[in-house]
C-alpha cells in the first residue's frame, strides 16, 4: 500500500511507490563521507540518515543532470527505493533542497518512504521571513534582549529553517547603510552572510539611495521609512531637487540630485563600503517611496528636478529615456558600479548580491490601465540603460490585472526578456498577515501569488514576521509552487478580477485565513504538526486560527498597535464614525467600540498564552525557546490590551480609578523588567522598546485625568 506523505513545499512530480528503504542497523563506518562535497551535504546527511550510511546514498552534481523548466540551478531528482537512495542535481543547493524533501519522508529513526521526484522552484529568489517589527527593513524581531550571542544564534537558526523549507530570501536590516549599527556589526553581518550564503540563503538589507531616510522628521520610533532621528542622514545637498515626501519640501535636499557627479560619487563609495563590510546577500534599495506614476512620482519626483538635472534629462516625461527613466537607471546603476567593485576570492558582489531596486514608481495596487501602461514603459527605460543586471530585480506592488490573458508583471518580465534586458522582476505582495495593517497569526492569501507573479524572479509575500514559523512555511509553498494544479495550495486564475476583489474583501474584513485551512486534515493543521510534532502541533494549530469578532489576532507583538497605529493620538481624538475601518491605522469608529475590540484581544490574548505556553513546554530546542518567549510576550500583550481597554471604557465616560489603573500599568512594568534587556541596538527588538511603550500607556493614563 503506498500512502502520500505530507511535503511542503510540494514537489512538482512525485510518484509514490512501494514500500520503504531502511537503513540497516550494521552497517559501521564503511564509506569514506563526501569529501568531494561541500561539508555542509556530509552535515546534513549526517543529521537525515546518521553516519556510516553514506554508501547507500548516491549523490551526482552536474551541470546538466536535471532538466527542468524554471531555476534548474535549484532543481532535483530524488528517488528512494528498497535499494538506496539517489539524488541528481545541477548544483550543489539542488543536492540540499533534496536532502530537505528526504528528510520530510522519513517515517521512523532509519526509514524513508519509496518514492521518485523530480522538482524545481517557480521563482529564483523565495522571500518567505521578514523577522521585523515593521514594514520590510526596521527592528530585529529576533531581539530578545538576552544579549548577542543568543541573537546570533536565533538567526542561524532562521537561516537554518529557510533551508529546511527551501526559501532563500529573509529580510534582515535596516534602512541605513550604517556599519556600525552595534558594536562589532559589521563582522556579525558579515559572518552571518557567509553563513547564509552556504546554505543558498541571501539575507537582504534595506537602504536608502537616495540620502536620507525617506519621508523625513515624522518618526514615530523608527517606522519603515522614517527613522529615528539621526538614523540614515548620509547625503544632502544644498538645492532642492526632486522632493520625496510631498508633504515635506526638506526632503527636496536629502541627496535626492541625480545630476550631481560628487554626491553620486560619494554614494558609490558608500555601497562600496557596506558591501566590503557586510558581504550581505542583497540589498534592497528604496529611492524615492512613491508609488503612483501621476499622483506622485511625475510632480513631485520629475516635476521638481533640478536645473542640472532638466539639463542632463531634458525630456519632462518620467517614462522617456532621457526623462525620468534616464535618471532612475543612472540613480540605480550607482548599486551596479558599487557591485562589480567589491571581488574577492569568496565573494562576487556582482553575483553574491542581488540588487532589490524598488521605486520611484512600483505602482499602486491594480494601478489604472492607462497608468500602468506608463510604468511599463517607464521600467523597460530604465532597464535598458542599467549597466550589468543579472543581479538586479525590479521591485513591484502586486497588480491582479491582466493584459490579454497575461498578468501585467508577467508581461513586463517577458518584454524585459524579449528586449535583451538581463533584470527580473520581484513581486512585493501585501498578502496578509503583515503586522501593518493587520496583526493577524496567518493569512492564506499567499495562495494567490499566481495572480500576481513577476515569473521566474523574486517573489516576496510581505509576511513572515515573527511567530508566524507556519506562515514562513506557506509562503514558501507558495513562492516554490506559484501554479495551480490539483491538490495544490495555489488558487486558480480563471477569473483575476473575482480573484482580487476576494483578496480586497479579505483584507478588509481581516478575514484571511481559507475555510480549507481551519480543518484538521488542511495544509495548515499538518503544516503545525511538522513542526511542532503531534500534540504541540494541535495546539499550534488552534492558535492559528485565533481571531476576534473585530478580525484582531491575539496581541503578541505591541509595536504595531501601540506605536504604529499611535494609540495616545486615537485616545486623546474624538471618534471617527464613518471612517474606514480597513484604513492601515484602524480609527475608532467609537469609544464603545474600541473598549469592546480591546477587550475581546484581551481575552484572546490569555487564551494564546495558555496554548502557546502549553506547546512550548512539548517542544525541545530552539523552536521551543521560541515559543517560551513567544508566550512572554502574549503575557504582557494580554495585561496591555486589558488596560487599553479600561482607557477606552474611561473615555466613553465611564468612572475608571487612577488606582485600577496605576496597578495595571505597574503590573505591566514589573512583567516587562522581570525580561532580560540586553540589547545591542536601541533600535531592535520588541523588548528594546518596553520602557517607551511604558511611558506611551503612562501618559494615556495621565490624559484622561
Ligand atoms: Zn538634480
């Protein structure tokens, strides 16, 4: 009887066969390991089949064994038999990504189930993590203030686990090209890089290329695109040019000139010397953060160039090559010149760093047809005047519409491909689960990457923050199997326009988990069990599904609903009735309404601390000290909900005590220092941010007094 095992993410072709391979029990230390293999393959063979079984594993690496239609650099062929096992590939992560799906067929200590693969990913480049607080470069979430070495450790583990579940993107840092971050930052990265890069892995840190963090002094602790203050200034110069953040004329100074030969200069020598210093894995760079073509880009962008730049791009079309596509390329091929500097015998910055370039102008969601079409034009300019490329990917929001049949990033990729241009495209996709504009534990929506698929580029679902371990593994079967086909998880595309208003209504409603993913036999609930292991995995699984009636997931993590949302501004401002409750800050549509939401999290919130703390006493190892920590920080989410929701009930007028509230905040306090704070950065980890959340809810208290 053969009987289909559960693989994520999902090999293209599997043939289940007959029986098992078992490895005998006498076999002694016979074979000579693979010295003709990186250790990494002997490590990890060691850790599947044990040692001295080596003999029973066949391994071949050559260009050309496997044949497979996308990314043959990350194909195989796996085929276990009663026999042995055989692994094919054409390079060396191919033999790791077998390793990976061999030992999901292990059924017991030293046997395997029969079975012949043959698999390859979708896209090249899987972004399935982003350990961070906010957006896609700030805060460390892998901080937990028990001091460096333990965090180092924590993103071994991360990188591990990219591995293990075949994604080869995670986020890691942010948005300043400092190298001194932390003491001994830059060796830390750099250690970390090769780490990673061993392991097929890029790590990617986010920057800006033009001067200074983006949208200038409206910090609020370090959002994506604002840092605290002080952070990110490198570059300004002393005209205006090309204004960032419409709403503020001073960001027309922060290095924003393309015309200028010795600000350009200086920009290349600084990528030179984070990427000499850091070796990352990619860089992902924002110029401009603007995403419409009219709205934003044209007027404020082009529009409010400069004299030195009309001249050196007359045209006043931002798509036209000598317009604004001219000036973008020149921006962007700072990070090409910056690349092809930095060689040595083990890194290749031209290779061993993609270029993630994104904006001015990735477009809004469904951007309109006649708009798009312009970006379209716009991103071919650019890319035919780049210098090197293979490397480089263009950065675009998701469009779920169509140009005769054809999704628009697939189109753009293919006329990139049929205009000789060596750049790809990379799909940033606002899937769910984000910690942005929702908090919820898991979202299905990656399921419709189809939709929204750049091709065989990069494909970055903007989820996989922490505690979402489950999450990072869908995102990865996704990104891995971005085609429909029966008993997959990708959705069909026969109707992108019902695809995407599902997607919008789901967002809205913080609705975004599948009925299919709530049952006991769906992906989700055996996805938990793989990683946690039967009983822990039950537990998991229930705490996936966790979900208020307002759509709120448990409070595991305060910095978005305390700091991003700006709770003392909600607080202190009269209601919004009619507003939008979608809208990224959630505005109180009443008092009333607010204490109601805030106390159901509550609730939720203790119902999380005691599954999670449940789980975590079942689960050994680091994904159990993960889940320790995870129901610490659940504990304090629950007591912060709880006085939020007497803060609230005290605005809508009714008598709230100083006193009630004076022993929650204290209660809070001494939960939060009974936690270690040894952090390298203050601008890492939820922890680090303890005291001013602290001082947030203190002076809501004092308010309403
Ligand atoms: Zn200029």
């Amino acid at each position: 009887m053969t009987t289909a095992q559960f693989i994520t993410p999902c090999p293209k072709q599997i043939e289940w066969k007959e029986g098992e391979f078992a490895l005998p029990s006498d076999i002694g230390q016979t074979k000579k390991p693979f010295s003709c293999y990186n250790r990494l393959i002997t490590k990890e063979l060691h850790s599947i089949i044990g040692k001295g079984s080596f003999g029973l594993v066949k391994i071949r690496i050559d260009d050309g064994a496997v044949d497979a239609p996308s990314v043959p650099s990350q194909a195989y062929m796996l085929k276990v038999s009663q026999e042995g096992i055989e692994i094919s590939a054409n390079t060396e992560t191919g033999v790791l990504y077998a390793l990976q799906t061999l030992r999901q067929l292990k059924r017991g200590p030293r046997r395997f189930a029969c079975v012949s693969i043959l698999d390859w990913p979708d896209a090249e480049l899987r972004i399935a993590a982003r350990p961070l607080l906010c957006g896609e470069a700030t805060r460390s979430a892998l901080e937990w203030g028990d001091g460096k070495a333990a965090l180092m450790r924590r993103w071994r583990h991360e990188i591990d686990f990219a591995l293990r579940y075949r994604y080869n993107g995670i986020f890691v840092h942010g948005f300043t090209w400092d190298t001194n971050a932390w003491r001994g930052f830059a060796s830390d990265m750099r250690k970390l890089n090769d780490y990673a890069r061993q392991r097929g892995v890029r790590l990617i840190f986010g920057g800006y290329g033009i001067g200074h963090g983006g949208w200038g002094e409206q910090a609020y602790i370090g959002e994506a695109h604002a840092f605290l203050p002080g952070f990110g200034h490198s570059f300004k110069q002393d005209y205006p040019c090309s204004q960032n953040n419409p709403n503020d004329p001073s960001t027309a100074f922060n290095g924003t000139c393309r015309g200028n030969a010795e600000l350009r200069r200086m920009k290349v020598e600084e990528a030179v010397r984070f990427i000499k210093a850091v070796r990352p894995g990619a860089l992902y760079i924002h110029h401009e953060d603007q995403s419409d073509f009219y709205a934003e880009c044209q007027p404020y962008f082009w529009d409010r160039r400069c004299p030195i730049c009309r001249k050196k791009w007359p045209d006043d079309a931002l798509e036209a090559a000598d317009g604004g596509a001219g000036a973008i390329a020149d921006g962007y091929n700072v990070y090409c010149e910056a690349c092809a500097k930095v060689k040595s015998d083990d890194y290749d910055a031209s290779m061993d760093c993609a270029l993630l370039l994104c904006s001015p102008c990735y477009g809004s969601t469904n951007t309109s047809p006649e708009e798009w079409s312009k970006i379209e034009t716009l991103w071919l300019n650019i890319a035919r005047q780049m210098k090197g490329g293979g490397n480089v990917f263009f950065g675009m929001r998701e469009q779920f519409a169509e140009i005769d049949g054809e999704g628009r990033l697939e189109r753009l990729s293919r006329l990139l491909r049929e205009n000789g241009c060596p750049q790809r495209l990379m799909t940033f996709f606002v899937s769910g689960a984000a910690l942005y504009g929702d908090n919820a534990v898991f979202s299905s929506l990656p399921a419709m990457n189809g939709a929204v698929s750049s091709g065989n580029g990069a494909m970055f679902d903007f989820s996989g923050v922490l505690f979402q371990r489950p999450q990072q593994l869908f995102n990865s079967e996704c990104s891995w199997n971005i085609g429909c086909r029966e008993g997959g998880e990708a959705l069909p595309l026969n109707d992108r326009k019902q695809l995407f208003d599902e997607y919008a209504a789901r967002l809205a409603k913080r609705d975004m988990v599948f009925e299919r993913h709530t049952t006991k036999d769906g992906w989700l609930a055996k996805a938990c069990e793989l990683l946690y292991g039967q009983k822990a995995g039950k537990l998991m699984f229930e705490y996936q599904l966790l979900r208020t009636p307002h759509g709120d997931g448990p409070l595991a993590l305060l910095y978005q609903q305390i700091v991003m949302e700006r709770l003392k501004e909600k607080l202190s401002s009269p209601p919004i009735p009619d507003a939008n409750p979608a809208s990224l800050k959630r505005p109180v549509a009443s008092y009333a309404d607010a204490a109601a939401r805030w106390g159901e999290q509550a609730a939720l919130t203790k119902r999380a601390v005691r599954l999670v703390s449940k789980a975590s006493s079942m689960v050994s190892g680091w994904l159990g000290e993960e889940l320790a920590h995870q129901a610490e920080r659940l504990r304090i989410g629950a007591e912060t909900a709880a006085l939020v929701e007497r803060l609230y009930r005290r605005r809508d007028g009714e008598n709230m005590p100083a006193e009630t509230l004076r022993r929650s905040l204290a209660k809070l306090r001494r939960m939060m220092l009974a936690l270690p704070h040894d952090y390298p950065s203050k601008n890492d980890g939820d922890g680090s941010l303890d005291m001013d959340y602290l001082a947030i809810l203190d002076d809501c208290c004092n308010d309403g007094r």
